[in-house]
C-alpha cells in the first residue's frame, strides 16, 4: 500500500491533466449527441376471437397467416413510400423554422427547408395538407432528381426507407394485438410516423384483404343493373306490343272470346231453326190462301211494317249481343226500338181487320184466322230473319278476332318467355350479389377490420442520452490507461 501510494503521488500531475483534459472532451463533444424519443401503439386484428356466419371453426393456421400478411404490409416498401411523401407533406405544411411544434422540431424543419429544392416548395400549401400531399404525389417520378423520390430512397433520417424500416412491429404473444414501437429524433415526426403507418396499415388492408369480393359485389351489382335493364326492356316491349294489338289480358280474352263463339253458334242453330220453320209454314198458308195471300202481300202496309219489324228486330238483336245486360236495362234508345217493334206488330195483327170480305178458303178454313196465323208466320219469319243475319255478322267478327288473336297468342308467349329468362337471370344475380354481400360480412366478421385500442401518443420526454454513463466511463478510462502506461515506463527505468 506504501508503495502504491508513493506511486500515485509521484504521477498525481498525469492523473490529474490526463483525466481532466480526456473528460473534458468527452463532456464536450457528448451535448452533441441527438436525443430519441420512442412511441408505441397497439392495433386490435380480432382474429381469434371472432366468429363467422355459417358457424366454421377458426384456422389457427390462417390466423398466424394473417398475422404475418399485417406485418409485411406494414414493413412494405410501398407502404413506407405512402408514409414517407405523407409524413414529408405534413412536415413541409405545418413546420416552423423558429419554434417548435407538434409536428415537427424547428432544427429539423430547417434542416428539411435546406434540402427541399424551391420546386417543391412551391407545391406547399400551408392550410391544406391534402392538397401539399396531393401536388407531392403529382410531383414524384423514379428519378434521382426527384427530391420526392430520392428523399426516401437515399439515407435521409425521418423520410428515407432506412429510417422508416427501423420501425417494430410485432404481435403480443398469442393475443389479437400488434404492438407497433418506433425510436427517433423527433418527438413530433415519431408520433406522426405511427399514426401515419397506422392510417396506412389499414387501409392497405382492407384493399387487400377484401378487394376481390369488392370486386365481385361491384360486378354483381352491374349485372343486376344491367338484368333489370333487360327485364324492364322485355316487359315494356310485351306491353307496347299488347296496346298495338288492342290485348289486356289474353288468356281471359281467348277463354272469353271462346265462350262467345259457343254462345253465338248455339244461338245461331236456333235462329236458323226458328227461320226455317217460320218460312215452311208461311209456304204452307201461302199455299192454302191462294190467290189472297198474294193480295195481302202486296198490301203496302204490310210490307212497311214488316220491313220496320225486320229492321227494328236487327238493330235490337245488336245491341243485346254487343251490350251488357246492365247497359240494355238503361239504354234509352234500347227501350225505345222495343217499343217501336211492339207497335209493328200491333199493326200487322190489324192488318187483318181490313181483309174481312174473304170468309173462307176454298179448303173451308176459316180465313180470318188463317190470316192471322199468316201474318203472325211473316212476323216471325222477318224477326228470325233479322236475328240470323245479325248472328252471321257477330259469327264473322268473331271468326275476324280468331285470325287476329291466333299469332297474337303466338308472339305474347314468345315474349312471356323472353321475360321470364329476363327475370330468371335477374334473380341470378340478385343471389350471386346477395352471396357476395354474405361473403364479405363473413369475412369481415372472421377478420375484424384493424382498431387502434392504443393511439400514438405525443413523447413528452426523451429516452435520456447516456451522457453521464460516457463521462464516467472516460474519467475511469483516462485514470487506468494512464496508471498502466506510467506503470510500464517505471519497470522500463528500473530494468
């Protein structure tokens, strides 16, 4: 210890300068060394815990899958570009070359006003970031140039791909979490950086992620569109094409056009009938009256109000056949032709009075009577005849409508058919649209969409320098490699 001790006196002046000269500049040059400021965040995946529609076990494998795509996006060179023109646009747009800010140091925006060259200055908007964001992206082009684009890939700290890649992003245990970490000189940029990422992490995601079955809803919703548009086509041309040819609604018209032409026949067989016997017994009294059945003929009354019967018995039978039975109770015109038909035949029955100087027929018969019974065959002869002439025309009408309705039923259900493919593909889409919508809520729902449940939050203090651990480390240095230096120079002399 005497030795030691006279030893360390002997040197004190080379420990003393020595350590104070060698700690001095260690002090010195160590309040150059640049702080650093960490941010953390935390991203919520949902990805084990979540559940599906149709009720599928989870995929661990797909899970750990998944992890791993969130990381690599995050940590793509495309991504880090977004971030990098954004983070460079934000700095530009609200950065202050005196005072610092929350978004980036004064120094620092300095440092980035001496590089940035006054193009891209100019594209600066210093109210919208948007729109900075927006002339910057114009701007870039792969050219070593282009500030935008050498900026981030030449070692530029804060912008470049170097800085930006030292960001961490890991997954916590075997949790739903991501922990995202990043270290740098500037509180403001660090924190813009995460946040940034995050915006960018997201939305990178969702395209990915689900941009297929986006793909597929936007392609089934312009089928749907486009199948409505074919429908909507097909129905109107059926519609136009039933106001051409006068058709509402063309199985009941048919059925009832049918019925009518029964009815009408059934009523024609009838009136034939009748026609026909009132002609053979008209034939038979013309026979038994001779010479007087021609005298009555001729009589000019006669043959007026027979024509009125005939004519008035047309007009009647008419208006029945093509009118409802409400409309003839209310027609006035109806009612009048009745009456008018009622009183020629008055007036025939009458006729009869005027022809009393025949007594008998040469057959004994009575013929007054048989007058009557004449008058009352010509009456029934002309009703009948009427009535089947009336008949005939509404048999050649509905003949007419037959022809017209026939390809009629031929072109409404060619195009019936055409809707109801229309319609069959519309429905088509509708479920491979519907389908799709499922898809992405399963997937949505088996992925979750990506949620900050720890937001970036602005550093306040730095992570501290070590500028004390360099000192003490100097000092204790400068004190032993003097010691063994002057050490070895004493054996040296003694020796």
């Amino acid at each position: 210890m005497r030795f030691i001790s006279q030893f360390l006196y002997r040197i004190r002046y080379w420990l003393l300068w020595g350590t104070i000269f060698v700690t001095s500049l260690v002090i010195y040059f160590t309040q150059f060394l640049p702080y650093s400021y960490t941010v953390k965040s935390s991203l919520y995946a949902g990805i084990t815990t979540s559940t599906s529609l149709d009720g599928s076990a989870i995929n661990f494998g797909v899970v750990t899958s998944t992890f791993d795509n969130l990381i690599n996006i995050a940590k793509s060179r495309g991504t880090l570009e977004k971030v990098s023109i954004r983070l460079l646009a934000n700095s530009l747009t609200y950065g202050e070359e005196w005072k610092d800010n929350q978004y980036i140091q004064a120094k620092h925006y300095r440092q980035l006003l001496q590089m940035a060259p006054k193009e891209v200055l100019a594209l600066v908007d210093r109210k919208d970031v948007e729109k900075t964001l927006a002339n910057l992206t114009a701007y870039r082009k792969e050219s070593s140039n282009n500030f935008v684009y050498s900026i981030f890939n030449r070692p530029v700290a804060f912008y470049s791909a170097a800085a930006l890649e030292s960001i961490n992003i890991k997954r916590a245990g075997n949790s739903d979490i991501l922990e995202i970490t990043y270290t740098s000189a500037d509180p403001g940029i660090t924190q813009k950086t995460v946040s940034i990422l995050i915006d960018e992490l997201i939305k990178a995601y969702e395209i990915l992620r689900f941009k297929s079955t986006n793909d597929v809803i936007a392609y089934f919703q312009e089928q749907v569109r486009l199948a409505k548009i074919a429908l909507n086509k097909e129905e109107d041309d059926l519609m136009n094409y039933n106001v051409q040819e006068r058709v509402i609604n063309y199985p009941e018209e048919t059925k009832a056009l049918a019925f009518t032409r029964y009815e009408v026949e059934d009523r024609l067989e009838e009136a034939e009938r009748i026609y026909q016997g009132a002609v053979a017994l008209r034939d038979m009294l013309d026979e038994r009256m001779d010479v007087r059945a021609q005298i009555i003929r001729s009589n000019t009354n006669l043959l007026q109000e027979l024509n009125k019967v005939s004519t008035l018995n047309q007009s009647i039978m008419e208006q029945e056949i093509f009118t409802t039975d409400k409309h003839q109770q209310t027609d006035s015109k109806l009612r009048k032709e009745k009456e008018a038909l009622k009183k020629a035949e008055d007036n025939i029955s009458h006729i009869s009075d005027n022809l009393n100087e025949y007594n008998f027929t040469k057959e004994g018969v009575g013929i007054e009577s048989m007058v009557n019974e004449w008058l009352t065959a010509c009456v029934n002869e002309a009703k009948a005849k009427a009535e089947l002439q009336v008949l005939l025309k509404r048999q050649e009408d509905i003949f007419s409508q037959y022809s017209h309705m026939s390809p009629i039923g031929t072109q409404v259900n060619r195009k019936q058919r055409a809707i109801d493919i229309a319609e069959d593909n519309y429905r088509t889409q509708l479920k491979g649209l519907a389908d799709a919508n499922l898809r992405l809520k399963n997937i949505e729902m088996s992925t979750s969409n990506l949620q900050t449940v720890a937001p970036p939050d602005y550093p306040l203090t730095d992570n501290g320098r070590k500028r004390l651990l360099y000192i003490l480390i100097a000092f204790v240095g400068t004190i032993a490699v003097s010691y063994t230096h002057l050490r070895a120079h004493e054996t040296e002399l003694h020796l």
